[in-house]
C-alpha cells in the first residue's frame, strides 16, 4: 500500500505514513493541516487520505467527491474569501449520520481563504469535535492560521521537491504523448514556480514565455511585441504576470545579496546591469511601484499593456 502511494504522491510519504499508521490504530487526530507550497498537490493528498478513511486502506474502489459522507469548502468562485455562512455547515454535517461509513470528512481548501469571521466559525467545531469526524485544512502558508486553530490541529508540512522530484511528478502530471522538454526547459519551469509541478503544469508555458520575454526586453531595452501581445490578450490570466514580476524582483534580490546560484547567462547579464544602476533600496522601491501598480491594474480592469510599458520605464530607467 505504502508503494502504491509513493509512486502517486511524490514527496508526501512521510507525511502519509504518519497519518496511515495513526489511521490504523484509531489515532488519527480529527483536525489535521496539510501545508506547503503551491502547486505540490496538497488536495490531491487529502483526497487520497481521505479514501482511506472512507472506504479503508485497502479498497480497489475509487472516491466521489459526491461521497455523501465527505464535504468539500472551497472559496465560490468570484468570492475574496470562504465565507462563515459555508464554515457553519461543518457542524450540520458532522452532526448527521453517517450515510455509507462510520467515519466523515470535511477537507477545506484551503484555509489561507479564511476571514476573520469564518476562521472563528471554525474554531467552534475544532473546540467541540464530533466522533469518527475529521476536518483536513489545506494551507499554504502556516502563518495565515489563527494561533487557536493551529493549536487545535495536528500540524502536517509537505517539503518543497527537489529538482528531480519536482521532474518526475511534473512528467507524472503530463500526458504521455507531449514530448520531453530539453533540460533547460525543466530547469527553467522549476526555477518559475518553485518547483512546483502542478503549477508548472498549468502555467508553465506561459511562465516560461512571459519571463524569457521580460528578461530579453530588459536586456535589449525594448519591450517585445509578442510579450506585448500575449498580455493584451483578453484569454490571458493577469495573474501569471504578477507572479513573473515577483519572481523577477525575488531573483534580483537574491543576485543584489549574492545569493542566485542558478542565474542563466541572459539573467547575470541584465541582474549585473541594474545592481550597477541601482541600490538594494532602489530595486524594493520599484518593485513595490510595479506591484502596486500591476494590482491595480487587475483589481480595476485598467489597461493591461499599458501596465506592463510602465513597469518596464520604472525597471530600465
């Protein structure tokens, strides 16, 4: 059992054979964190887990999500946060009988969407928990959670992947007849995204694009019409931009501090060029600018290419 999972959940087993064992001898703690970064597949473990609570450890058959004794709290789409009205359905559903096991779940994801409201909402039914009912929190970042909850809660982190873990689950994500990228290409997407292989599998590509396109037009200075473009595109997810224009200044950083080991040719190049010009202070300044800058841009529907030419002026000159 415990290689069927390692070869689905890379990176992960530790953590799924703490949970397992406690599983199996009635201990398993009824509010659990899973938290980590981004894009390891933190949902898909809890999914996994959850299987294993409902159905067993060693049942062939597959889990719905419609499972009558399992409930997933998600921010609604359009929502800035989980709200308490869907944090106060926990306690309705704990409280009723079970439907096809003895057990239920709630998985919620993820916790980092929690307001102030509904992150009391939760504490209420972490302080009174219900027999042979878990609640599994998704989190990014620990630090988000209430000091309360967190002392309520089993607490359960998932390592960033190595360069080759972060390779074999992105290949594992990929569909078999794409063909292998070259090893810059990997190399690249796991810099971008942190070695995350599910964000390298949604937006790797753009990532790839949108950054290679900023650093040549920084490098050139002058802005790429393709880059230009891409960002004008009405289908484009502004989002992946504000993560580049992150990592851009984050690497920056790191090269100012000498401490950016993985720097390509193209990078040291532009990074020696504006340490030169400017100051440590100088880059957070604008890299503040441009952050407040892009944020309003996506918050007020303004002009998206008209954004970009206006960072790369703060960046270049």
């Amino acid at each position: 059992s415990f290689t069927r999972w390692r070869k689905i959940m890379i990176g992960f087993e530790k953590i799924y054979k703490n949970l397992s064992d406690s599983l199996t001898s009635n201990k398993l703690h009824h509010a659990i964190v899973i938290s980590g970064n981004k894009g390891l597949g933190k949902f898909e473990f809890a999914k996994l887990l959850t299987k294993e609570i409902l159905l067993g450890k060693d049942s062939t058959d597959k889990l719905s999500l419609f499972h009558p004794d399992l409930k997933i709290i998600e921010k609604i789409t359009g929502k800035k946060n989980i709200s308490v009205d869907q944090v106060r359905t926990i306690a309705g559903f704990f409280q009723s009988t079970s439907a096809s096991s003895n057990r239920k779940v709630i998985i919620v994801n993820a916790a980092d969407d929690l307001n102030v409201s509904s992150s009391n909402a939760i504490l209420k039914t972490l302080e009174e928990p219900n027999k042979n009912c878990y609640l599994i929190l998704i989190c990014h970042s620990v630090s988000k959670l209430l000091p309360t909850i967190k002392s309520r809660c089993q607490i359960h982190k998932a390592d960033t992947l190595s360069f080759e873990q972060f390779k074999e689950s992105f290949y594992k994500l990929r569909p078999d007849f794409l063909p292998k990228l070259g090893e810059q290409e990997i190399k690249t997407l796991s810099i971008l995204t942190d070695n995350s292989p599910r964000i390298a599998f949604k937006s790797g590509e753009d990532l790839t694009f949108l950054y290679n396109g900023l650093i040549n037009s920084l490098n050139e200075r002058f802005l790429d019409e393709a880059l230009l473009k891409k960002v004008n595109d009405k289908s484009f997810d502004f989002g992946n931009l504000l993560m580049i224009f992150d990592i851009f200044f984050g690497r920056l950083s790191k090269f100012c501090c000498n401490s950016l080991t993985d720097a390509s040719e193209d990078e040291r190049r532009l990074f020696d060029i504006l340490s030169e010009n400017k100051s440590i202070d100088d880059t957070f300044k604008t890299y503040d600018e441009c952050k407040l800058l892009l944020s309003k841009t996506a918050s007020l529907s303004l002009d998206k290419k008209l954004a970009v030419i206006n960072c790369f002026n703060l960046i270049c000159f």
